[in-house]
C-alpha cells in the first residue's frame, strides 16, 4: 500500500483516501494552479495508526522520500539553519469538520533556524514572531500544554511593557517571550521543546491522526452523521506567509454568493496577516473587490483562477489563499456549502451556463432543502431585536408567549394562548409541552439532544443549545446580553418570542411570518412564468419539472378528506395511496361508533352500521371528485376499538362518583363494561386491522358498500372514480380472503343495482414481518401491496411506535446506536430487506401486482431511494411531503 501521495499524484475523486482538502489542493496542482508544493498522508495510514496505536512501518521512508523530493524541489532543507524550509501540517478528512482537528504551522523552525528565516526575509520580528506562534501551537496541540499558559504569557510580557496589541512587541520582546514559552513546555511535560524538525514533523503528524478522536471530534461527527471510521489524512504544506509585510496578506473567496447564488466577487482579505489572524478577529477584514486597489496584478490572477476553477468543478468553490510579497498562492478550494435558495438557483445557473445537464442539476439539491424552503419564515424586513443564537435543531418560524414548564404550555394553550415552551434542557417529562407549544428553546444540547429529536419528529420548530441565553425555571426567566452587549433583557413567562429553527436565531417580540414563496408556487398562487416571479421560485419550477420528467415512482398522497386531497393533487399528487377511514369517525360520529360498539343485538348494530353508511358514502364520493381520474386507496378501519371510547381511567372514576352519589347512569355503566371488555395490554398488537373486520359483523361490508355505491354514484355524475380497497394489518392469506370473499359479494350487489362495472380493486396492506414473509402466498389474493412501513418498523424491532422516540431513542442516537430513527427513515438491513423480499415474492406470483408504501417513510427522502431501488411502483406520504418526494424520485432515477 501507497501512504504517502504528493499534490502532483492524487486528484478531487481520491477524497476517501487523500481527505477533502488533500484531494482537491492535488487537483489545483495538476490544473497549474500556484499551490505550495507539498503531498498527503493517507486516510489509510490514519486507520493503521488508529487501530495499532503506531504508524504503519513503511510511512517513515515514505514520508522521507517525500519530504526528500519536496526539498529538491524547494531548494532548501527542512529545517535548515541558514535558509529553512518550513512545513504546515493539517488535518483533511472526507467531510469537512471545520476546526474539529488539529494544526500546526511554521514546522522546522528551531534555535538555529530563526536565524536563516531572519535573514531570508529580512524581518527579525518575523522570523521570531513564527517561532513563538510555532512553540504555541506545537505545545498545546501536540503535547497538550494548557493554550491559557502561553496566551497569559504574552499578555504579561504586553503589561510589562505597558502595551496592548501584540503588533506592539518588537523582535526582543518576542524572543524573551520564546525563552519563555519553551520553559512552560519544560515545567509542564518534562522535556525540552524538539529542536529536530523531523521529529517536529512526525510528531505533528501523528497529533493530527490522534485528533481524530478527541470528544468534541466524536461529537461533531455524530451530529453530522459522519461514520466514526474514516479516519483523516495528513497535508504537509511548504509554508507561505502572509505576513510578511503590506504586499502580503491572506484571504478567504467565494465563486458566487453562498446565500443567493450571484456570480461576483464574495469575500475578504486581510493585509499582512496569517490566516488564524482572519479567524482571531484581530483586524477587520476588507471586502475582497478591494484588493483590486491594494494588489491589482494578484487580484486579475485571482479572478481568472476563481473562473477557472468554476468551470472545472463546474460548481460554486470556496476558496482559501495566501499573497506573500506580491506572489499569490492558493491553500485550499472545495464545492462550497450554500443556503438551500441558493442550492436551487446555482443548480439552474449552472445549466444555463452550459457547465452542467438536468440529471446533474439533481444531483445538486436534495428534498431536506426544498422542505426547509417550504417553511413559513420570518420577514426578514422587519425590524426584529434579536436576543441571541441557538443550534438550528428543527425548522420553522414559530411566536409565542414564553413558558417555563410544561404544565403552563399545556394549560396556556388549552386556553387558545401560543406558547413557547423554553426549557435548560428537555426530557420525556415535558411531551406534554412540546405538543402543545408553538416551538421549543433550549440553552443546552446538541441536535441530537432530547428537545431535537423529539422536536423534528414531530414537526415542531425547535432552537437548542443557546448557550449565551440563561434559563431560569424557576424563577421562570430567561436572560440575554442586551444588543449592545452592556446590559441584560430578561424575558418573564408571558412575555412574546419568536424562534427561528431554520439559522438557530431568537427574538424578543412577535416577529412577523410571511408564507414561503416557494408553498405560494405550489399552491397555484404564485406562476413560474410570470413576470415578477421570485428567482427561487423559477428555479424551484424548474427543477420540480426536471424530477418529473424523470422520475419513475408516482407519488401519492396520504389523505382522508377532500380538502387534502386537492391540495395534495396540487402539490402533483398522483392518486391517494392512504385514506384512514378511522378519521372519519371521529367528532360527533364517535358517538354512532360508540353504538357499534355495545350494540348487543343483531338489530342494535345494524342500525348504527346503518346510520354510519351515508356519512362513509359522502365522504368518498368528496374524496373520489377531489381525485377524478386517480387511484384512491381506501383503507378499512384500523384502530383498535378503544380508541373511539372514552378513557377507562376518566370512565371508572366518573361512574364511581356517580355511584357514591347513587345517580349512576345506565349508558355509563355499559360503557364501562365495554371498556374493560375490549381493554389490552398492549393494543397495537391486539384486536384492530383485519381482526376487526373478522369479528365485528358488517363493519368491513359497510364500508365496501360506501365506497361501491360512492364509486356507482360518481359514475352517474360521469366522474371518473378509481378507488382501491385496502385491508389493514393481515398476518396471512386466510385472513384476506375471508374479508375478499364478503367484499366481492357486496361489490357484486352494488354492481348489479348499478348496472356498472365499478373496477373495484382489493388489496391490502403489508406491515406485518409474517405478511412480508408469506407475501408470496398473500399475493394470491391482493391485486395491490401497500408496505406500511410505520407498523412494519414497530413490529420487526419491537419499538412501540407511540413510545420509543420520546423514552429510550435520544440514548441510542447519542450512543450513535442508529445515526436516525428507524421510525423517520427506512431501516435498510433489516425492515428494508423484508421489503425487497416481499416485492419479489409478490411478484413472482402475480406479476402485475401494483405495489406502493403509504408508511411516513415515504416522504422521507432517503427512503424514498430506496423504494425506488426495490422497484415499487409509488411512494405515498402527507400533502406537505409530496414535492420532495417528487424530487427525490426524480433524483434516484436520475
Ligand atoms: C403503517 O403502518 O405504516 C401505516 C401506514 O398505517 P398506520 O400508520 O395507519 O398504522
Ligand atoms: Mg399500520
């Protein structure tokens, strides 16, 4: 195995093996571009050193020739006394983990060689300032002396002089301060600060490989979901400086906009400063197009190399240089992170331009953008004092009272109040809250603490970690730095906020939302094509136009009425994939199920079947006119019966007070019986889905005649109904074909009276691992499978659905036991083989078996990958999600 690659070998595709940063400063080299010379360490050596706890044998010649080569090249040796060449060694893993790992630069200097780099550049106070900055960075990252030593160091050698910037010490003073410093790195780590550069360098190396494990390094990458076993690569660098003088300078670029997407020059330069100088904040920066004053004949070659660079990696770069004494060189480039508006902008720029095709412009955005783009969001017009800035853990715009506890959110928001429910930190204790809140605030965790998780999968804005805000729970304030940063703002319980869990910000006072323009174009209120027409909006157009072209899932929708419906065929919904009758039997028609549901004789319950009839009837037929001409799949009742009864806790206290009292009443006392009777332990495994159908006579044949005669009755209206039935829940044929055989009877009946064929499908769910197991037998009686992934998810891991996310899940997503909840996205290894499996069962008995997934994963755009992959026909999920649904079809077909 090769560990050691120079710039000159690798190039951009190699990131696994060369790290982000080594990869693409190989590709600038081989482009021509000036980048310092200098080669990579592996990700691979990293592993070996990771796992062995040393360096792999063969890196040490191997980094010898390399280093051998790069002096060749330089003319001068590592290290040298009188001329020195000096190294930077960084970290560069696959994914970016900005200031995750270590750094050090100005490797090489010693005792002997300050003098060389004295008289190189010409600068005493130079060469001496490089060498303390390499004793600080050298002893804190590598051998782990406390930085607070060395910065109280310079600040006492700044007092005794009774000066207050650095750029005040003179080269005397900065060489006392280098005495000093390498007698901090004796008391604390017994030894002397290495004067053999090589051994500076190797040890630097083997820093950067161990920080690839330190606890902020770990938890950043759980965050961001970046696997623990990448490992980093290493980039020795020859140094360049940047502080040298007012012809040299350092600076950071932009090929476009990262927020809007416009070509132009973004950016900032610094004069005669080294790069932390920039992130130190120690100067201001100027805007880079005032470079074009300060070094004209850098600033042209920086254009054409911005250009150049644009058109190779035919996307938006960032970009980080260096001008030393009037030379320029390039330190890094990579694709540039953007806001998700400029994501879709840059994509359709980029085809305009020629550099990209549509397939490729796909691949650019991805449906967590357009969904983040789908948010209401605050008028960023409007003046707005903004108390601090949180993690943005959940996203949305959301105002409310502020509300310290739990208890207060759902008592404030029973009586129609918006709260926020702001907390230090949440636990499973406030559920309660964070459904009733408008949003959640939090001072403490991460985006996987509990508020996070629990937040996101709800749906729920939520900002945490907003450490400069302090939480009060009990004194039930919350208190931030007032903006000029001298005084305080305290926020009492009552008092209005507003939390924007798109960028983490959080405001005093209500600031106003403004619909999304993007939600306004999908709603048929805002055209593509008009005049006026938002930049985003047009791009958003056409890329959805791109996907859809593509694409080969159809998306439906989930829904239950006819104003869902039409806004999910807005939205582009191509049919229902999930109508929950059991949501049309709640309000006041709870009370005929409740009838059902003790009816005690044959009479009793055909009257309610009876009266329910029409009411099931006229919601299909809103629901078929609403989806003319497009499949409806309509699912038989599913819930277990206790659900439309009251609850067995209120019940049996209401009934015993009213015995105490002696006016206990009969209807009570039956319900309570009925109650008890129909209680479970554990009710989403006990009588609901295709059970009920088996055990309550007429319910399943009710709801087969309401949605036949709804059927029969739009056909009359020379509708076009194409409705679909769908039985919950079966754990094998039999089941399935007891509820066909009764259907088929009922479809027949309507049929007859009709005088027309109603082209009535039956099919059923598949959300049980023994129905995926048996699909192959079920399929003998299904015309369709719908994978109900939700159930499917609860029942091959044994989660509760109902309980997990809010008790045990936020310890499995820090432990990283699963980086998302199976719940939110599809479990590939285990719940998804089920399902590739029950695909080709299914098929293998009928081959034109129509197959869809109506569980939340198919809005989830990872899932939907994969669905698209096993070959199922469409993906149901919520209105809302059907846009990136769209888009992800059209992204995994691209
Ligand atoms: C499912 O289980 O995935 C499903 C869609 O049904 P429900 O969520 O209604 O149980
Ligand atoms: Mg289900």
């Amino acid at each position: 195995r090769k560990f050691v690659y120079d710039f000159t070998e690798g190039n951009k595709d190699l990131k696994d093996l060369l790290g982000g940063k080594g990869a693409n400063l190989a590709e600038m080299t081989n482009l021509g571009l000036p980048v310092p010379p200098g080669f990579t360490i592996t990700t691979e050596a990293c592993k070996v050193y990771l796992e062995t706890g040393a360096e792999p044998p063969a890196l040490r010649d191997e980094v010898s020739a390399h280093l051998s080569a790069l002096e060749a090249t330089m003319g001068k040796k590592l290290g040298q006394a009188d001329d020195p060449l000096l190294v930077s060694v960084r970290s560069g893993a696959k994914f970016s983990m900005p200031g995750m790992m270590d750094t050090v630069l100005n490797i090489g200097l010693s005792d002997a060689s300050v003098a060389g780099l004295t008289q190189q550049s010409g600068d005493e106070r130079f060469a001496w300032d490089s060498y303390r900055r390499l004793i600080q960075m050298f002893g804190k990252t590598v051998l782990g002396v406390d930085g607070d030593l060395f910065e109280e160091a310079i600040e006492e050698a700044k007092q005794a002089k009774g000066v207050t910037v650095d750029i005040d010490l003179d080269a005397g003073d900065l060489r006392r301060i280098v005495e000093r410093f390498k007698g901090i790195v004796r008391e604390e780590t017994g030894r002397s600060f290495p004067q053999d550069p090589r051994e500076q360098m190797d040890l630097a190396v083997c820093a950067v490989f161990d920080s690839w494990n330190t606890d902020r390094a770990k938890l950043y990458r759980r965050q961001e979901r970046i696997p623990g076993d990448l490992g980093t690569a290493v980039n020795v660098c020859s140094m360049v400086f940047g502080n040298l003088g007012p012809d040299s300078g350092t600076g950071v670029a932009f090929t476009r906009d990262p927020a809007s997407g416009q070509q132009g020059v973004y950016g900032d330069y610094l004069q005669n400063a080294q790069g932390e100088d920039v992130v130190a904040g120690i100067r201001n920066t100027v805007p880079l197009a005032d470079l074009e004053q300060l070094d004209k004949k850098s600033y042209d070659q920086l254009m054409e190399i911005m250009e150049t660079l644009e058109t190779h990696y035919k996307d938006l770069c960032d970009i980080e240089f260096t001008i030393e004494r009037g030379q320029l060189w390039m330190l890094q480039t990579r694709v540039g992170k953007r806001t998700a508006g400029a994501a879709f902008r840059i994509a359709t720029q980029l085809v305009d331009q020629g550099l990209i095709d549509e397939a490729e412009a796909l691949q650019r955005v991805n449906g967590a953008q357009l969904a983040q783009l789908m948010f209401p969001r605050f008028d960023e017009t409007a003046a707005s004092e903004q108390l601090g800035r949180g993690i943005a853990a959940s996203p949305g715009a959301a105002v409310g009272k502020a509300v310290f506890d739990s208890y207060t959110a759902v008592k404030w928001s029973r009586s129609g109040e918006k709260v926020i429910l702001i907390r230090r930190e949440t636990n499973p204790d406030d559920l309660n809250g964070m459904i009733a809140a408008e949003g959640i605030l939090t001072s403490r965790g991460g985006k996987t603490s509990h508020a996070a998780v629990v937040a996101r999968g709800m749906g729920k804005t939520c900002v945490c970690g907003a450490e400069e805000l302090e939480v009060d729970t009990k004194k039930r304030c919350l208190t931030a730095k007032s903006p000029d940063g001298k005084g305080r703002v305290v926020v009492e319980e009552g008092d209005v906020i507003s939390i924007d869990g798109s960028n983490g910000k959080v405001y005093l006072g209500e600031v106003p939302v403004v619909p999304s323009p993007v939600v306004e174009y999908f709603e048929g209120r805002m055209h593509a094509g008009a005049e006026d027409a938002d930049d985003l909006v047009k791009a958003v157009h056409r890329i959805m136009a791109y996907a859809d072209r593509v694409r080969r899932l159809r998306v439906r929708a989930n829904a239950d009425n006819a104003e869902d419906a039409a806004r999910a065929r807005r939205f582009g919904a191509q049919g229902i994939g999930l109508c929950r009758t059991e949501h049309m039997f709640l309000g006041e028609r709870r009370e005929l199920v409740e009838r059902l549901i003790l009816a005690d004789t044959d009479e009793e319950r055909d009257a309610s079947l009876n009266a329910l009839l029409p009411l099931q009837k006229a919601d299909f037929v809103e629901l078929f006119e609403a989806m003319d001409g497009l499949p409806v799949t309509v699912r038989l009742l599913d819930p277990p019966l206790h659900e439309f009864l009251p609850d067995i806790t209120e019940l049996s206290v209401r009934v015993a007070l009213a015995e105490a009292r002696k006016d206990s009443n009969e209807n009570d006392l039956r319900l309570l019986q009925a109650v008890h009777k129909l209680h479970e332990q554990n009710p989403m495994l006990g009588l609901r889905g295709v059970r009920l159908g088996l055990v309550i006579p007429g319910l399943f044949a009710m709801q087969v005649r309401a949605i036949a005669e709804a059927a029969a009755e739009r056909r009359t209206a020379n509708g076009d109904p194409r409705a679909e039935i769908m039985i919950p829940l079966v754990g094998t044929v039999q089941e399935l074909e007891f509820v066909r055989e009764e259907a088929e009877r009922v479809i027949a009946e309507v049929e007859a009276a009709a005088g027309a064929d109603l082209k009535l499908t039956i099919g059923t769910m598949i959300e049980l691992p023994r129905a995926a197991l048996t699909a192959g037998q079920i399929a003998e009686a299904a015309e369709f499978f719908s994978f109900g992934t939700n159930d499917l998810t609860q029942t091959v891991w044994g989660f509760s659905r109902d309980d997990v996310e809010a008790s045990f899940f936020t310890a499995y997503l820090e432990k990283g036991i699963f980086g998302v909840s199976p719940f939110e996205t599809i479990d590939r290894d285990g719940v998804g083989s089920l399902v590739r499996n029950a695909v080709e069962a299914g098929r293998a008995t009928r081959p034109d078996i129509k197959l869809g997934v109506c569980g939340e994963h198919g809005g989830d755009p990872e899932s939907v990958h994969f669905f698209h992959e096993v070959g199922l026909d469409y993906v149901s999920c919520s209105p809302f999600r059907i846009p990136v649904a769209r888009l992800e079809a059209g992204r995994a077909a691209a």
